[in-house]
C-alpha cells in the first residue's frame, strides 16, 4: 500500500449551543401533551434510552419552540453549515501542515439542506482556495456518508498521485425537528439527532494510516428503511424500527462478502470503525461482528457526546480511534437510506 493514500489529519467541529438530554425532556413532555400524543409514556423513555446526554444545535433551543419553513430552516442550513465546515477545515489544514491553497480537490457530503451553489464553492470563496481545484458535492447518502464520502475521496487521492484531497462533511439534524408531528419517527428522531461537521486530508504523501478499498452494499427491497419525506415545513425523517434487526440479519454477511472480494475475511479486522446510529444500533453491529459487549465503547461515547449527528458521526469516532494509535486492518462502515451499508479499509 506504499502508493495508496494516507490520511494526514482528521478534525471535527460542533455548533455552539449545547443541548443536555434531560432538558429536551423537560419541554419535551409537556409539548407533546399538549398536542395530545396518545401513548406517551411509553414513547417518552426514548430520551432516556437514547445513550444520549448532550448535543449540539446551530441554534439555541427556544428557536425549536415556534412554527418553521422551508426557506428559514434551509437559511440557516447555508450559514452554520459554511461555517462549520470552515471551522473543522482549518483545523484539519492546520494538523497538517497546509493552507488552502494546498487543497488540490475536494469532497463535500451533507443531505439536510439544499446548497446551489454547493457549499465546497460557499467554502472555497470564504478559504481563498485555487480556482482550479477540483470540487464533488455529494447529496442523499444521509448516516452512511461518512464513510461512502471518504472512500470517494480515497478514490480521487488513488487517481490523482500526489494531489492533495480534502473530504468535508457537515450534517445539521437538530433544523428538521417539526414541532407538530406526533408521529413516532419525529419523536425519536427528537431524541436522537444533532448538529456537527467534520474534515479530513488525505494525500499518498502523507504518512497516516493508508487507504485500501472502499465499497458499498445496496440491500434489495429497502427503500423505505429510511429517508426524508419533504413537507413544506422541510425535511422529515423517515426510519424503521426494523433497522437493529436488519443489521443483525444482514451486515454480517454483506461485511463478509465486501472483505472477500479484497482477499480478507472478518477475522483480519483488528478494529471496525462504526457509526453509532443509536444504542440498539451499536449493540446490534456488535453482536453481527461477534464481538464482546461494549467493544464498540467508543461508538458509545461519541453517541453520548454529540449524538447522532448523520454522515458527520462516523468522522467523530474515526478521530477518537485515531488518539489510541491503533494497528492494522481497521474497517469503516456506515448504514444509510439506500438502504445501503458502506465500507472503507483503512491500514494503520
């Protein structure tokens, strides 16, 4: 893998407002009262089984107590989501040893909000960046972005031999919450999601953990599994209960079967590389892959601190696992709308 690109630096970043769990319940409860959710106690524990204790918003938490369009919440989508993008880049640049001007291409990932322009340009105008770099704006693949994302720009760092490839991903969740909608997947979704970005630089010059193959599963007949339906409030989300039970039906042989393709098997993984779609989600990639309880601690405690922020999470986990130098064959993956599951090897 001495031609394969490398990852040179990871960094992350969170909007300003923290969110504590137990606060959302408090104006949670007496919300959804009001509007007369039938069943409430038995969805409310959701909060608090959520593994949450804080997240993050772009904006403070009375903003989510009145009515919001399209055009407001998108609004703000384009100003925080630039913003933090701007932030977690320069960081990343910084790690490096880089500016902007370095950046010979980039990969841009976000599926809750709508930017056209595409927010790699937003970016490359705040940033200075060369005119000529090359951009890839990438929208739809909602929590398994992070992964498909930067296997994409693995790809572009294999193609373009010493080239400078700078992946973005920035996903604010918390802007989709409807304050009306009683169904269940908009109360869970209220317990789970918040706001965050991430960057990484990859380069074949770098001497970070290198890139091996990346690739993706398309599970037939899933198509409702999860996604957005568009009102015109904005973006609702749409998932199943079924996904955990998916994932201990199926991941396991798709993984299998994307490592065998690339002359490895599950036992060559020293370490998978989750996104912590929630608790049953985690417990559920560990039971698929066989491992012991609580081998996935630090997929838990990223959910605890940001919760699930979308394609933007696995990045969080990614630049923890990075702080414990780990060694050997570690495995990225992800689940999103498609329903799809992404996978990325990495070498370290």
């Amino acid at each position: 893998m001495s031609n394969s690109p490398r990852l040179a630096a990871i960094a992350t970043a969170v909007p300003p407002y923290a969110i504590d769990q137990d606060a959302v319940v408090r104006r949670a409860q007496p919300h959804y009262e009001g509007l007369g959710v039938a069943d409430l106690d038995h969805m409310l524990p959701v909060f608090a089984n959520s593994g949450i204790e804080r997240r993050y918003s772009c904006v403070p938490m009375e903003w989510y107590e009145e009515p919001r369009g399209w055009t407001d919440r998108n609004n703000l989508y384009l100003e925080h989501a630039a913003s933090l993008l701007e932030r977690a880049a320069r960081d990343a640049l910084d790690r490096a040893g880089l500016t902007p001007r370095d950046i010979d291409a980039m990969v841009t990932v976000s599926t809750t909000g709508i930017a056209t322009p595409s927010l790699d340009a937003l970016l490359s105008n705040r940033m200075r960046m060369r005119a000529d770099a090359k951009r890839l704006p990438i929208f739809g693949l909602g929590c398994a972005g992070g992964v498909l994302g930067l296997a994409r720009a693995a790809e572009w760092a294999r193609a373009m031999p010493g080239a400078t490839v700078l992946f973005l991903v920035v996903e604010l969740c918390a802007l989709s919450f409807r304050r009306d909608d009683t169904s269940k997947s908009n109360i869970v979704a209220t317990a789970l999601f918040g706001d965050g970005a991430a960057a990484a630089i990859l380069s074949s010059e770098a001497d970070g953990p290198a890139f091996g193959p990346g690739g993706e599963h398309l599970f037939p007949e899933s198509l409702d599994i999860m996604g957005w339906d568009v009102g015109g409030d904005g973006l609702k989300a749409i998932f199943s209960r079924d996904i955990p039970q998916l994932v201990r039906r199926e991941m396991r042989n798709a993984t299998a079967r994307f490592l065998a393709r690339h002359g490895r098997d599950l036992h060559d993984i020293n370490r998978f590389v989750c996104h912590p779609g929630g608790t049953k989600v985690v417990a559920a990639l560990e039971e698929a892959y066989g491992l012991a309880e609580n081998t996935l601690s630090v997929e838990r405690g990223v959910l605890r601190d940001y919760g699930n922020m979308s394609a933007a999470t696995l990045l969080f986990v990614l630049e923890r696992v990075m702080k414990q130098k780990p060694r050997g064959d570690l495995l990225l993956t992800a689940m999103g709308p498609g329903f799809t599951a992404g996978f990325q090897l990495l070498q370290a």
